[in-house]
C-alpha cells in the first residue's frame, strides 16, 4: 500500500511563493531617464541585399512615431467607410525605413511604379522587424466595418 504524503505548506503560502518566484525573475522596474537613454538600442539596423536592384540598402526598424505615422497614412475615412491604402502605406514605410541611400517622395513614387520583387523584399524586412501587420490591419477593418453593419441591421 502506497504512502500520500501531504504537504505542510498551505495553498495560500505556495501561491506567494510561486509570485515572489516570478518577480525575481522580471527585470526590475526602469527609471524614466535609463527607459530613455535604452529606447534607440531596441531598433534594428542592417544592410540587406536587393539582387533585383544589383545592390544592397541599409534598412532601419521603425519608431513608434514612425509607425503610427505609416498607420495614420494608410487608413483613412470615406463617409462611413474605413478604407486601407496599402500603396500609400508602403511608399511611406519605404520613404521611413530605407536610410541609405536616402530616397525622397519623387522617387519613391518612381520606384513603387516600376519596381517589383526588389520593392517588395525591402516592404517585407520592414514588416517583419517593425511590426506592422497587414493582416491584423486588414482583419481590424473588416471587423470594424463589420461592426458597423450589424448596428444598421
């Protein structure tokens, strides 16, 4: 016959155990000036090759101003309708992200009309390292613009 062994601590006292367990294991709580002087180091920077272009562009993840920024040029609002401008949105990433050589809006323009694959890698490594996700875009407008028929009906 087989022994149960019953534990001398409480329930409440393994629960504060287990949280003083996994406060030690947080980073301790920033001051505003060391959160500050730490903020640029969370951005990436790298310099990522365009085969289709012959040549490579030095990239850089975006800020949060930058980003809200992007967001706020690629949505926008017709009557009632939400609508997402994803060419505007991208030209506005590529003109924020791309940081050598440096393009401007004329050539942006330019670029978006004739480039590809090679616009669209650079598009891609922006995403992927700033966060912007398209389809959780797309997915919030629809449910919002889904949200607003249901409240007609």
């Amino acid at each position: 016959m087989s022994e149960v062994v019953e534990s001398t601590e409480s329930t409440a006292e393994q629960a504060e155990s287990a949280e003083q367990l996994a406060e030690a294991a947080l980073l301790p709580i920033g001051s505003v000036e060391g959160i500050l002087k730490a903020a640029p180091s969370d951005l990436v920077e790298e310099l990522i090759e365009v085969p289709e272009w012959g040549c490579s562009v030095r990239v850089r993840s975006f800020t949060a101003a930058q980003s809200a920024r992007i967001r706020q040029r690629g949505i926008g609002f017709k009557g009632e309708n939400t609508t997402v401008a994803w060419a505007e949105m991208e030209k506005q990433q590529f003109i924020e992200g791309v940081i050598e050589p440096k393009f401007d809006k004329k050539s942006v323009e330019a670029l978006h009309r004739t480039s590809g694959r090679g616009f669209s890698r650079v598009i891609k490594w922006l995403d992927e390292h700033s966060n912007m996700d398209k389809e959780a875009l797309a997915e919030a407008k629809k449910e919002f613009q889904e949200s607003d028929e249901s409240e007609e009906v």
